[in-house]
C-alpha cells in the first residue's frame, strides 16, 4: 500500500450532527433523533450528506468486513458462510456457536485460545433459551466470536503469538490498520478497545461508506470481493435469523450491509454506490429507517425498501405513529436505478 495516498486522518472533534429522524406520535414530533448521512455515487463522489460525515468516530462492528479482508490478505482461508461468520455480529445461534468451534478445529486450538468476552447471545430470544438451560456465559456465544477465531488462525498460519493477538501492536492488528486505511483511503484517527476487547479504529463516516464500495465493487476473487460474496450468500451467518441487516440483504439485490453498535450502519451495492449512517444517540430504532431513506437516495427502489420504513410506535397496543427520517432525506423527483 502507498501510504503517500493516504488522505489525513479525520478530525477529532465534537460531530456536528444534524437531524436525521423524527419520531411522530399523532402527528406531533415527540423526538428528534440526531445524527449523520453520506451517499455515494458507483464513482464515489458524495451525491448526499447530512449532518458531519468527515468527523473521527467509531464504526464498532461495521469495521468487520474491512477485518476480514486483512485477514484474507494475510492468508485465512475462509470462504463460504464461515467466512461470513469471520465478519459477524452474530446472534448465538447454535449454527453460529458451531461455526465459532469449526474455524477453531480447523485451526487446531479451542475455546480457551479466544481471548474476547465471555457473553451471552445476542438474539433475545435466544439468550432466554440459554438462561432457561443455565447455560454460563461463553466467549463461544460472545457475538463476535467467529472473528476471533478467525483471528487466531489468521495469526497461528503466519507464526506470530496467539495469547496477545488483541493487542494493537501484534503484527495482526497492525496488518488490519493497514488495510482500514487502505480502503478507507484515510489515516486512522485514534485507536481504542471494541466491547469484544479487539482493536477499534476511527475513521469518517465518508471513509466507511467508500471501504465498502470497494469491497462490494472489487474484481471478483479478491479477498474483497470474496468477504463480499460471503456475506451476502450467507447473510443469517453474519448476522441471525429475523435480524434486520440480513432482511435488508435478501430485499435488495446485490446489496452488502453491516451494522454496528452506537447506531451505525453501511451498506454498498455491486457498482460502488454506497451509503453509512450513524445515530448520534446510538438508537436502533433509528438506524434501519434511515438507513433505507439513504438507500432511496442511492438509487434503490423504494419498493425493495418499504418494509424498513421502521416499527410503529404503539399507543394502547394501537399504531400511533413512527420513526420517520426527516424530509432531507425524502426522495420525491430522484429517479429509481435499481
């Protein structure tokens, strides 16, 4: 990589957010969700933004599939729907637990070379089965868990150390920054510790949006488009049965889409169209909504989109009202290209 390309690091500061989302009930705005938008054109040019999109922040788990391909890059070799795992916030499903432990087999180490947190499913429902059983904690159900094993075969193929691949100065996270800022095009910001304890970089919201247009846009059987095709063809594995990153795979052809904590989410279609958004109050009821407003702008088709248009909100068990994204984001007059 030439870092001489590099384009320098974003500016650590306050984000200037800006209204994204509007929460109505019976007609009045009872909340105002802040935050930030950018869509990219297949060229990358920024066709649309809202609120601050160069600001240092935090992408949490959409920086998976950015990971994955480090990993690729380094030697894994994953492909298929435990690639996908490898870039997964996963639910703690069994088909996820037994990913986790398959990587591990193949690698020939266990649950105990795992160094992130030990944790419960993510998934709801599936966490209360878990209780229900008195089943502990594991770093197995941990939703991250398939990225830290692909983590330690990654390191064990190319001989660095296994019990301190989490820090940031082992040669496997620091082949990971060095590809964050590849396909962000963007020196890193900051560095801290994700909940899962892995590294975590901060990059813009403009530099997520052009990593995954280049992921989903890249020649076929690159490790790019290899984490691309994975994801999608095994859109349950990286995310979970009824979660709505994988719906929103399924709806819209092609489309590649990560979410992460904090209310982040970026997707990308084949072309490099691309969009990210982050919910400066981390609310999840705000970011698919958004998320799909976005999209429309992009140049999906509303249609592929109406079923993300957010939950209603609920008075006396009856629909009153909803989370709307602001008019800004109205794609009234934009034609449909997809």
């Amino acid at each position: 990589m030439n870092t001489d390309s590099l384009a320098e690091a974003p500016v650590v500061r306050e984000p200037l957010h800006a209204p994204v989302a509007h929460l109505i009930r019976g007609g009045v705005v009872e909340g105002i969700h802040y935050g930030s938008v950018v869509v990219l054109d297949a060229d990358g040019r920024v066709t649309f933004q809202l609120g601050d999109i160069e600001a240092a922040f935090y992408p949490r788990s959409a920086v998976k599939p950015l990971q994955a391909v480090a990993m690729l890059r380094a030697g894994l070799p994953l492909d298929g729907e435990l690639l996908s795992l490898a870039a997964a916030s996963h639910s703690g499903e069994e088909r996820h637990i037994a990913g986790t432990r398959r990587v591990l087999d193949l690698a020939g180490l266990t649950e105990d070379d795992l160094r992130n947190v030990p944790d419960l499913p993510f998934d709801p429902a599936v966490r209360d089965t878990w209780i229900r059983a008195g089943r502990p904690a594991s770093r197995l159900a941990q939703n991250c868990s398939g990225k830290h094993a692909a983590m330690l075969w990654t390191a064990k193929l190319n001989g660095w150390s296994l019990t301190d691949y989490l820090d940031p100065a082992h040669p496997l996270q620091q082949a990971v920054a060095e590809i964050v800022e590849d396909l962000t095009g963007q020196r890193i910001a900051r560095v801290t510790v994700d909940g899962c304890g892995a590294p975590l970089f901060a990059v813009s919201l403009h530099g997520l949006a052009r990593a995954l247009a280049r992921i989903t846009s890249a020649v076929p059987g690159t490790p790019e488009a290899r984490v691309a095709d994975a994801m999608r063809e095994h859109a349950e594995m990286a995310s979970g049965t009824g979660r709505d990153v994988a719906a929103l795979m399924r709806a819209v052809p092609g489309l590649l889409a990560k979410d992460g904590f904090e209310g982040v989410q970026v997707a990308a279609l084949p072309d490099g169209r691309a969009i990210a958004v982050k919910i400066a109050d981390g609310a999840n009821r705000a970011r698919i909504p958004v998320a799909a407003a976005a999209l429309a702008r992009a140049g999906v088709d509303p249609a592929l989109l109406a079923a993300f248009a957010g939950e209603p909100l609920l008075g006396g068990g009856q629909p009153v009202g909803s989370v709307r994204p602001v008019r800004a984001l109205d794609t009234v007059d934009l034609p449909a290209c997809a």
